[in-house]
C-alpha cells in the first residue's frame, strides 16, 4: 500500500469523511516533491479536478496537522510551506537566496540527531530539547544559470 492509501485508510478508520478535498489535497500532498505553500497546493488541486479556496485548503491543513499527517516548514520568508510528516529517513531543507525555492535534503547523521550534543545542549542551557529544524541557504540549480 502507498503512503496515500495509507493515510486515507487510517483516516477512515478513525470515522472522517474523506470528501473530494481531503482526498485530492492528500494526492497533491504525496506527489509533491517538495514543501507547498496553499496558493501552489490550490493549482495542483485544481490540475487534478478538485476546485477549492483557500478557506478549504487551511481548514484541510490543520486538519492533517492536528492527526500529525503534515509538518509546516518555514524557512523564513513569511510563507508557511507543508509537507507531508517525513518517516523513515530524516532530512532536512535546502533554501534558495534567489528565488526561494525549497527541497528536501536526507541526511545520513544530523547534530539534532545525537544524543550527546543534545545532552550538552540541555545542560549548558537548562532547555528541553524537543525538536529541531536545519536549512542550508544557497542557490538553486535554476538561479544559477
Ligand atoms: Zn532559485
Ligand atoms: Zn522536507
Ligand atoms: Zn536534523
């Protein structure tokens, strides 16, 4: 089963509805490569025959973030972005300068990933470490032509 039977199947399990909006944005959500801000998620919506505004597409959002289904990513330039919550292997985000483009970069080893730094980073700073974020700033392969 694909990630997006997956997530229907558990959402129906759960008891809700699977309406033509929640399952087209949950289709757009797992062939997207790459983390959507709403008004790029509204077009791929409508490319595969789902209409919506944006009023739908927020209330759809928080509505797989609240199952934890979909993480928000910011990257710093006002748009909030979403992608499906990753598994498996972890990754982080590659930013563009120029145009603000952002990807998705797996990581073999991450310093938010090892124990020991955590550990050092709870104690010399009396902080609960529960989550992190890492983005690399450049330029995409577009700008730089
Ligand atoms: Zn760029
Ligand atoms: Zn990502
Ligand atoms: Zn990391």
């Amino acid at each position: 089963m694909n990630r997006e039977n997956v997530i229907l199947t558990e959402l129906k399990g759960g008891g809700y509805r699977l309406t033509q909006a929640r399952k087209a944005i949950i289709q757009v959500l797992c062939e997207a490569r790459a983390p959507l801000g709403a008004p790029d998620i509204i077009v791929l919506m409508a490319s595969i025959g789902t209409s919506v505004n944006k009023t739908t597409v927020y209330r759809e959002l928080e509505f797989l973030k609240g199952q934890g289904l979909v993480a928000e990513v910011l990257v710093g330039d006002g748009l909030r972005r979403y992608e499906l919550m990753p598994e498996g292997h972890h990754h982080h985000h590659l930013v563009c300068n120029e145009c603000s483009a952002v990807e998705c970069v797996e990581v073999e080893s991450c310093v938010g990933e090892d124990v020991r730094q955590i550990d050092h980073i709870e104690k010399t700073s009396d902080f609960k470490v529960t989550d992190h974020s890492l983005k690399f700033f450049g330029l995409c392969a577009r700008c730089r032509l």
